[in-house]
C-alpha cells in the first residue's frame, strides 16, 4: 500500500512539472522574438526625395517676366522681366532638414520655415546668368512674432548669410530679393530677440493718464521703452513704455494709447502692422 501511494504521488508530481515546462519554454521563446525584432537604426532611415518643381522660360516669357509658386503657396520665385537674358529653366523644391543637418548647427534663430532650394539653368545645363536680382517669398511656420529674416547657405563660408527682408503679415510670408541664381534659403528668427513685427492696435489714452505714450504688451517687462515703426513706413515711428499688460489678441504685440497710435497711422484703421524694437 505503502508503495502504490509513492507511485501515485511521483506521478501526480511529474504531472505537476509538466503543466509548468510549456509556459518556461513560451517565455523563453517570446524573449528570443522580442530580441530579434529589426529596430531600424536612425542613421539608415530613408528619406524620401522631395518633389522637384521645374519650368521652361522660352524668350517670351523672360521678356516679361514669370511667378513660380509652390502648390501651398509657401515659397515664391519671381523671375522679372528682363532678369536673365537666354531661356532658362527654373528649379526649386523643398529640403528635408534631415538634408541640412550641419547647416542647422550653424542657425542664427530658430528655424521659422521649410528649407528652399532653387536654381536656374541655361539650355546646356549651365548655371543661368543674372542681369537683375529675382524675388522670393517663404512661407513663415512658427506662430511667434519675432522678427523674421531670410538667410541663404553659404556653403563654402560655412554659415548663413541674411538677405534685405520684409514681412507681409497678411499672406505671413517673409520677402526678399537675390542676385544669386542657386540658393538654399530658410527664415530664421532675429538673433537678439527682441524685435518683433506684428499688428499694433489702439486704446482710449484716458485709462492710462500717467504716460500719455504708453503701451500694453506681453512680450517685454514693465516699463521698457520701446520704438514702434510702422512696417510700410519705417521713418513713421513713436516712442513709448511698457505700463500694462496685453494685447490677448494672435499676432498684436502692442496697444498704444490713442495719443501714440496717432504718430504713426489714423485710429479709424484700427490696427497697423508695426515693428517693435527697444530704445536705448
């Protein structure tokens, strides 16, 4: 009896072991698929070529000039008239930043927009020749207010040099002109930080009484004197000081008191595109 009971209970046993064997080798396998996983590494992802955009300017159209723009309508080509002298073909497309990874290192501002690049070739695939600068426009795609410049990568010079720039605050485009028939552009926020352009509005002067020039703004500390410039008309400026907070409106940096708004544009406008900038 004594026997029988041993048996029984060795084979209840191995019973046992055998119902937890299944899920050990479960758990091994899932740990060797899991190590086996191919994660790709970083540095070999591919990165789709970008779209290239390409048109023929026949001598008619050179003789009175042509408008590229981009399907977004986020970059701009102006070829005017008279700019090149021989047919030529216009290029441009977007650039991954994956594309510009030690230009980025060198960024004089935050990045405001895409990376551009354009060229003009001659009908023997030659770079095209200018007799007049061509215009472009970016597309801004950063929300803040800084002022925005557009530079060009300066390849041999290792560093990004800034072209003449306005912004159009309706389209939020920045323009510029070049005398250069291949470029890779982008924008760039202002260096220093503390110019912005954007609209400035108006209040009734009679709720701020102690500074009949003074202003409302959340992007400088109280009491900083300020320069505000209209953008259409840089020499129509007023000077004024950071006295309250506002606007909590998108793209207004400032609200002067209706005494300063007069300075620089009629108060039935309403807002005015200004630039902003600290005096000193």
């Amino acid at each position: 009896m004594k026997i029988f009971l041993k048996t029984v209970i060795c084979l209840l046993f191995v019973g046992f072991l055998a119902t937890l064997l299944p899920n050990s080798a479960s758990a091994d396998e899932l740990a060797t698929s899991t190590a086996g996983i191919n994660i790709p590494d970083p540095e070999n992802v591919i990165v789709a070529e970008p779209t290239i955009y390409t048109l023929k300017l026949d001598q008619e159209t050179i003789a009175k000039g042509y408008t590229f723009i981009a399907p977004e309508n986020d970059f701009k080509v102006g070829v005017v008239a008279g700019a090149v002298i021989e047919p030529v073909t216009v290029r441009f497309k977007k650039i991954p930043d994956s594309h510009m990874t030690f230009p980025l290192t060198k960024a004089p501002g935050e990045k405001a927009s895409a990376i551009w690049e354009f060229d003009l070739l001659a009908d023997d695939g030659s770079v095209g020749q200018l007799s007049k600068p061509i215009y472009l426009a970016v597309g801004i795609s950063n929300l803040k207010m800084n002022r925005k410049l557009m530079y060009y990568w300066d390849k041999v010079g290792e560093t990004w040099r800034s072209l003449p720039s306005t912004v159009d605050l309706e389209n939020k485009l920045i323009r510029s002109t070049i005398h250069l028939p291949y470029a890779r552009v982008a924008l760039f926020d202002e260096p220093d930080g503390t110019t912005y352009e954007a609209l400035a509005s108006w209040y009734p002067t009679e709720l701020t009484t102690r500074n009949k020039l003074g202003c409302a703004s959340n992007v400088y500390p109280l009491d900083t004197p300020l320069w505000v410039c209209r953008l259409d008309d840089l020499t129509r400026c007023t000077i004024t000081r950071v006295i309250s907070r506002g606007p909590y409106v998108d793209d207004r940096v400032v609200d002067l008191t209706k005494d300063a708004f007069e300075n620089i544009g009629n108060t039935r406008g309403g807002v005015v595109g200004v630039r902003v900038f600290l005096r000193k």
